[in-house]
C-alpha cells in the first residue's frame, strides 16, 4: 500500500476505536437510562412494558397459530410444540396487496389478514378446522370462546403501536408505506378479531407481538439446559431488545391486566435510541453526517451505530472520505503497485459509492470473511455491487479495514447494551456458575464474521462481567421469533386466560406511555 493510502486508512480506522474505558462508561449510561425508563414515560429507552410475565423452559406443549404482518409480507403459521424444545411449523407466505396498503378502511386489509387465515386452516389442518368451524356457527354468543378448542394467535404486528394488555394494542401511525387513516387510534387485535368473527374461524387473537419478545420466547422455549433465557435481541435492519424484568423494578404504572404471580415481565426496551443525547455514545464525522441526512435525525441514535440498515452508510461515508483526501491514491489505480488485474481502476457512473445508502451492510461482511492473499473475493464482489473495476489488493485492503472498524465497533456497542441489562438483572451474582442466556437474531449477528465473538471479547473488559462473567454469557441464534415465539406468547395469553386473569372492556384503552415500536 502506498504510504499515504496507508495512513489515511490508519486515520480513519482510529476514529472507530472504541476502547475498554468507552465501554464502561457507555455501560453505566445504559444502566442509568435502564432505570430512568422503568421510572417514568418519555425517556430515551422507553422500557415498555409487554405483559408477557414469563418465559418459557422447553416442556410446553400445544397447537399454536402466529401471523406477521410485515412491511411487504403476510406470514402465516402453525406451530406445534412438543414439550421437548422441538417443534414443528408449517407455514404460508403472500405479499400484501399494495392497493390494500392504503385501502379506505381497516375493513379491507384486516378482511384480506382473515381470509388469509381462513386458506391457511382449510390447507393445512382441514379435519380439525371444518368440525370447529360447525361448532362456532352454532354458538349464541358473538365470541363463542367457550370451545376450547380454538386456536390460540399470536399477532406479530411490526408497526408502531401502544400496546394495553397482552392482546390489545392501538395503532400510533402506520409507517413502511401503508396509509390506512381509518385504523389509526384503534385496536389491531380487535380489528382482526372481526374479521375472523366474520368468517366464524376457529381463532382467538390471543397476543400482540413484539420481534424482540418473539426471539426471547423462540430462545428460552429451545436453548438446551434449564436455564431460562434473560434476553431477546434483534441485529437486523434494525437492533432492540426485550428482557426479563422483576415487577418491582417497574415503578411506572402499568394499565391493564396481567399475570402477577410470576413476579416477572418482559420489558421492550427500545435500545435503538439508547442515548439520543449523545451522553456517552462515540460521534465521528461520519455518524453526524449519516444522522444530519438521515429521515429522523436526532432519533435511533444507538441503532444508527449498531444495525445493519446503518453499518454500510457509515462505512460507505468514509470510504469516500478516504477517496477524496488529497493525495491519496483510492480505487484511482495511479500508484497502486500490485495491480495485478493490469487494467486502470474504474468506478461506474452508477456505482452506490456515490449514493445515500448504495452499500449495503452485507459487502462488509464479505469484506471481513475474505482471507484469501489477493483479497479477490472482495475485489469481485466491489465489482458487482459497486462498480468498482479492477480495484488493487491495497484498495480491498484499505476497504476491509473500515468495514472491520466500524463492525467491530458496532459489536462493541451490543455488548454495551447486552452487559448493562445482565448486570441490572443480577443473574451473574444470583448463582455461581449458571449459564446467563440470550438469544439473538438478525442478519448481522447471523452473518458478520464473529460478530459474537467480539461481543463476547468486550464483556470480559466490563466490570461487573469480567473474564469469568463473560464466560457464562452464551449467545445463541434464535430463528423464527415471529413464528415460534408469537405461537409462545399466545400460549402465556392462554394461560392467563385460564387463571382468570380476564380481559378488560374494551374501552378500557388508556391514553398515557410510551409507543411501543415493533420492529
Ligand atoms: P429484518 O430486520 O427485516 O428482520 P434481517 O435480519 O435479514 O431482516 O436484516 C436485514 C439487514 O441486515 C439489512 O440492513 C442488510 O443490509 C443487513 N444484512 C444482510 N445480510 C448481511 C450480512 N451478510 N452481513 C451484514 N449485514 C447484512
Ligand atoms: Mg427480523
């Protein structure tokens, strides 16, 4: 690499640094803002509450229904659990209309959701679907919730809602390109409810959903051992967490009804904009630049560092920066010595480099991954995903070096938010050697190259954690949260239901908290 390539590069990649004493003091903010939000509504993290009060150990059993509606997709799914950590899912797919994305009523696209519903039962469980179908036809009452034998949802609804009980939400605005006037303000479970009711399915919407108590259910109901798993954490698009809370921690009040036995309920955290304040969170130019352009700037301050929607923009900003300093010979193919490709380095005029959001997050993975001398995996890949032709094995390297600055910087900061509720849990103190769980899920945390490894290196530098800490912290892939968790969550509904922990009227929607964003 020419020496100025080289130092720039150097330059840039301290800016990502993110040291021992950054984490500390980035943990005791969390844990400061933790409780600030479990305190009072309108905080940075806002701690909401799910009414889900436990999680479940692996020995359930039952026949459960889950739907997720998506920006793009309507999933619908069986789920039975076998009561051994196993479970079997069969499942449906359809893209949502785009004309119902912004029909006049709630009526057409909640009435689609249900038929959608209605096709999945008379395909997949046909036997059991037509006798309950005649049975509730035949019930007086409008619900006919006496049979026993509906199914039980689980709603996994990813739009902004005010949740007010475990199966009662009300929509706050719709986002993701849908614009249905009519459904704002009111309860999604219910207006599915109705629909179903019309088509007299054999179907309780049983549960409102978040994807981060959805990962901690799926998580908690397969993670081998006992241990109850104390986190759900999403790396996507975008990044958030659920977790274990004690009740008495919850000082703000809680409407509605739910299970106190347990002592317990899953808090949404809303970690995406941990320190909207810039208290503690690092700034380099690139993220200010990212944010300043950014839809919502101010906002998501900790998810614009952190998740994979944000991670390329970042690395995208200083690689430019890196192309544009004087002096410095980037994909220019000038002084590159090792051009072995023996063309001149070209950049597209289409090429994303240019473009607000035209890296996608998923090259720096390929960046980082690629071992090979020449780096020719990346040099093909900056090829085809960015027009870059005939880049240098220095340009690549100059590349890869950002790309695992600024993942590693990002894993980093999980690993802030991680220890800052493992440490508010007290579980590491509570036994001497029992495993802390977590299940995570994402694209990032999936495929970035030892994304958890580099988690699990900071927690041993985060008092409170330390080496032996850390070594008790296992992270573990939990798939399909919107699937087997929203089927788990329908489960803890039914449960109460059966304790008697009844549903409140439905006027009963209270006006105070915080919006409960669903990822
Ligand atoms: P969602 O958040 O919609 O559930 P994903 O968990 O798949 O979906 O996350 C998608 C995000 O992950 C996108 O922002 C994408 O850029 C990023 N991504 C996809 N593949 C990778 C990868 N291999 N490495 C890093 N980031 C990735
Ligand atoms: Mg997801």
């Amino acid at each position: 690499m020419s020496n100025s390539l080289i130092q720039e590069t150097k330059r840039i990649v301290a800016q990502f640094d993110y040291t021992d004493d950054d984490l500390n003091k980035g943990v005791q903010e969390f844990l400061r803002q933790m409780n600030e939000g479990l305190q009072k509504d309108a905080t940075s993290l806002s701690q909401i509450p799910t009414y889900v009060t436990g999680v479940p150990n692996g020995t359930e059993k039952g026949l459960y229904m889950a739907v997720d509606l998506g920006g793009t997709n309507f999933r619908v799914c069986s789920v039975h659990l076998n009561g051994d950590t196993t479970f079997d899912l069969t499942y449906s797919k359809v893209a949502i209309p785009k004309e119902l994305m912004v029909a006049k009523t709630s009526k057409e696209l909640f009435g689609f959701l249900a038929k959608q519903i209605e096709l999945f039962l008379k395909t997949h469980h046909e036997d059991h679907f037509e006798a309950l179908v005649r049975r509730r036809k035949s019930t007086k009452t409008p619900h006919g919730y006496e049979d026993e034998n509906v199914f039980r949802l689980g709603f996994t609804f990813s739009f902004p809602v005010q949740q007010f009980g475990i199966n009662k939400g009300s929509l706050i605005r719709w986002t993701k390109g849908f614009d249905i006037p009519d459904t704002v303000g009111k309860d999604v479970c219910a207006l599915l409810q109705e629909e179903i009711d019309l088509l007299h399915l054999p179907v309780k919407v049983a549960a409102l959903v978040n994807d981060t108590v959805g990962t901690l259910m799926a998580r908690s109901y397969t993670s081998p051992g006992k241990t109850a798993t104390l986190i759900g954490a999403i790396f996507g698009t975008g990044t958030n967490g659920a977790y274990v809370e004690k009740i008495e921690n919850l000082q703000k009040s809680v409407g509605g009804q739910y299970d106190k036995s347990t002592g317990e309920m899953v808090i949404n955290t809303e970690w995406g904009s941990f320190d909207n304040q810039l208290n503690v969170l690092p700034n380099t130019p690139y993220d200010a630049k990212l944010d300043r352009e950014s839809v919502n700037p101010g906002i998501q301050i900790f998810e614009k560092r952190v998740s994979g929607m944000f991670l390329g923009e970042i690395v995208r900003l200083a690689v430019v920066d890196l192309y544009e300093s004087p002096n410095v010979s980037l994909f220019k193919g000038i002084s590159s010595s090792t051009n072995d490709q023996k063309t001149t380095t070209r950049i597209g005029d289409g090429s994303g480099l240019f473009k607000q959001w035209g890296l996608d997050s998923s090259l720096m993975s390929t960046a980082v991954a690629d071992s090979t001398p020449d780096l020719s995996t990346l040099r093909q890949e900056l090829d085809s995903h960015l027009q870059i032709h005939a880049a240098s094995v220095e340009d690549a390297q100059a590349f890869k070096d950002i790309a695992y600055a600024v993942g590693r910087r990002a894993a980093r900061l999980s690993a802030v938010a991680l220890a800052g509720i493992v440490i508010q849990s007290g579980r590491l103190k509570e036994t001497k050697d029992e495993l802390v769980d977590i299940g995570a899920d994402g694209s990032l945390v999936e495929h970035y190259p030892s994304f958890r490894d580099m988690i699990q290196e900071a927690l041993k530098s985060i008092e409170g954690i330390g080496a032996e800490g850390a070594e008790r912290i296992r992270i573990g892939i939990a798939r399909d949260g919107s699937g087997v968790g929203a089927a788990l969550i329908a489960l803890v509904a039914a449960g109460m239901e059966k304790k008697g922990i009844t549903d409140e009227p439905a006027d009963a929607i209270p006006s105070a908290g915080e919006p409960t964003t669903l990822t």
